[in-house]
C-alpha cells in the first residue's frame, strides 16, 4: 500500500506549503469589495516583480493551458507567421493553439534533449521570412530542456519578431527578466514553480509591449481588453475571480520575495544539481543534455529492466509521487520535479527512495552512493 501521505515530486502540480493551505481557507468575500480588491492589487503587484515587469499582468481562473491561449490571443491573428520553437511536448500546445487562430505555423524541432541556440534561431529566421511570433518553451517539463531565453529574445527582435515564452514550468524558480530580455509575453499557471495550487493562469506584458497591446482576436473568455478593465479594479469584474485561489497565491509571492528572488533561483539552480549528480552515480541517463538542462525539473530515463508503471509502484509505496513521460517518451522515461517549495530534505528523501525502488526492481545500485554525492554538494556550499 502507498504511502497515506506522499511527497509530490512531480514536476506540476508541486508542494504547497502549509501556510498557502491556510490562506486559502480563508471566508471568501466579494470580488468586487474593497478588501478583496486591495488583495488582487497588491497580487498583481507581486507577480511583476517575479517576472521583472513594468508592464501588465493578467490573472484568470484556470490552468497554464488557458494562460497559453490568452497569450496566444495578444499576439496571434488571422494570417500571422508563427515560427514555433519545439522541445518537446508541450510546443505541441503553441502550435495547435496558433493553428486555432489561423496563424500560418511554421515549426523548427530541436534534436531530443537539445534547446535552441541564438545561431540555430538566426538560421531559422533566415530561412522563413517575414516571421511576426516566436513561440517558445522557457522549460518543457517533458524534456526537462531548457532554452536560453534571453540571446533567443535578443535574436527574436533583431528579426523584428514579437517572442511568446512559456514560462509555466519556470516562473519563480528560473529568472524571466522581460522587461531587460526583451520578452514581449511570458505565461504560467499558479501550480508549478509559484507553489500554489493548480486553477490560475497568469500571462505577463513587458512594458514596451503593454503599449502596444490589443487583441488580435476575438473570444468570449479571452476578451483582453475587459481583462485589462478587471485588473484596474475588481469592481470592473468580467470574469469571477478565484477568490480563495487568489489568496493563496497572495501567500506563495510572499514566501518568494521573503525568500529573495536571487537565493530562491540559487537554490533552484542547487536542487537540480543535486538531482543530476544522484542520478549520475546511479548510472541513469538524462534526457536534457548538459547546457540545456532545466533547474526545475529533471528527466531521466528509466535503466534497462525497469519499466514506468513498477518504478511508480514501487515510489509510491516509500513514499514519493513522480512523473512519468509524455508523447513519445512515455513509458520510456521518468520525471522529478525540484521547483517551488520543494527543498533539499525532499530530494534527499526522494533519491533514497529511488535508490531502494531501483534494488527492489532488480537494478543494481550501491545504497547510500548518491545520497553521500548530495551530502558532500551540500557540504561544500555551507547549506
């Protein structure tokens, strides 16, 4: 039998910290009154110094995938070039998502376990004219890849295009800096590296870009400009907030600007270290190869003999619930997420027990070897 209580290593939705739970059990109040008005404000607020903004911020009920597809709108209409950057899975989205909207979608693929670089950009651009959008990943929690955001951006805009960065898997624990970078939209959701729960989504403006901000397509949901209305002030209310959710967040930007946004991506920039050098010594491969790997999430794929569905058996029976893959690495691979208010108690409680579930599982590895890797890391940094 699992665990009654599991750790969630998965990378979304991640740990959320008791204190978050508890603002968010707080008497829900009206969405338009003064109180709750004051808290949606000062949550805006928040988020632009997360995502180092000037510019706008627009927060809606609903998952990364509903802040995909406003943030889509900002910038797609009807017969705009899209070059969607792909790394894996979740470009799927931005292209289906841009194809929706009747934009003509152009795709460049990374090889697997690779990211872009400034010069494979260049080269892409070269060759499709006239592109409007890059879209792109910051990190693809299918891969674990990361991309280089800032040369892309700088790329981007030297081709005079507009970039869309996906910044769900990385918004709080991976630096975005838009405003500096260049980056004209990014976009998350409230459950992955902002340790809240799942059921906000989130798109950002840069501050040059919020100038110049209009829809480029028509919804009922996505309607932006009311959404813009509504962040002036929730008496303007289009869309219900999620009024508990937003103070649940309220608490998680809290706890990420107590902590310091440059300790809190060290710390980020630590774990995946941690992660990677366990998994090292236990001779498993990782997908992402070095210069592109994420600091939020790592994936790793599963040693020969070991398949998917006995590995998570066998987590959650210590303890641990982790992720397995997605599209054409289902089953071929496995997923730690290391983001948000996880932290090095839960990795070392997660390598353990990877270790054991791999000797249960029939793969032979020296217990206690990566876990003594992570203790001397640790030690080496003073932690």
């Amino acid at each position: 039998m699992p665990h009654r209580k599991l750790i969630l290593m998965t990378p979304g939705p991640t740990l959320v910290d008791h204190e978050i739970l508890l603002a968010m059990a707080k008497p829900t109040v009206n969405h338009v009154s003064p109180e709750f008005e004051e808290v949606h404000r000062n949550v805006l607020a928040k988020l632009k110094r997360v995502f180092e903004t000037n510019g706008e911020v627009l927060l809606i009920p609903g998952s990364g995938t509903s802040a995909m597809e406003l943030a889509l709108r900002s910038v797609v209409g009807e017969s705009t070039n899209v070059l969607v950057l792909k790394t894996g899975y979740f470009a799927n989205y931005l292209e289906k998502g841009a194809r929706l909207l009747n934009a003509r979608v152009i795709v460049e693929q990374a090889p697997l376990g690779s990211g872009f670089t400034a010069e494979a950009l260049d080269r892409a651009l070269e060759k499709h004219k006239d592109v409007d959008v890059v879209a792109l990943q910051h990190v693809d929690t299918s891969t674990s890849v990361a991309n280089p955001i800032s040369e892309l951006a700088k790329t981007a805009k030297g081709h005079g295009a507009r970039i869309v960065v996906d910044c769900v898997a990385s918004a709080g624990g991976m630096r975005s800096n838009m405003d500096e970078r260049g980056i004209d939209v990014c976009f998350t959701g409230s459950q992955k590296a902002l340790g809240a729960p799942p059921g906000l989504g989130i798109v950002a403006f840069s501050e040059e870009f919020s100038r110049d901000l209009e829809a480029k397509s028509k919804s009922l949901y996505f309607d932006i400009d009311m959404l813009r209305r509504e962040m002036e002030t929730t008496r303007n209310y289009y869309v219900t907030p999620s009024v508990n959710l937003v103070y649940a967040l309220d608490k998680a930007l809290d706890i990420i600007l107590e902590e310091g946004l440059e300790r809190r991506f060290e710390r980020h920039r630590i774990m995946a270290r941690l992660v990677r050098s366990a998994l090292s010594e236990m001779g498993v491969s990782l997908v992402a190869k070095e210069g592109f790997q994420a600091d939020t999430v790592t994936a790793a794929y599963l040693p020969e003999g070991v398949d998917w569905a006995s590995l998570y058996r066998e987590m959650r029976k210590r303890g641990i619930e982790i992720a397995g893959g997605l599209g054409e690495l289902k089953g071929k691979i496995f997923r730690i997420g290391h983001m948000g208010q996880v932290g090095y108690n839960e990795l070392i409680a997660t390598i353990a027990a990877l270790e054991r579930s791999f000797t249960a599982l029939g793969y032979r590895v020296e217990l206690g070897r990566a876990l003594a890797k992570m203790q001397s890391i640790l030690a080496s940094i003073n932690e």
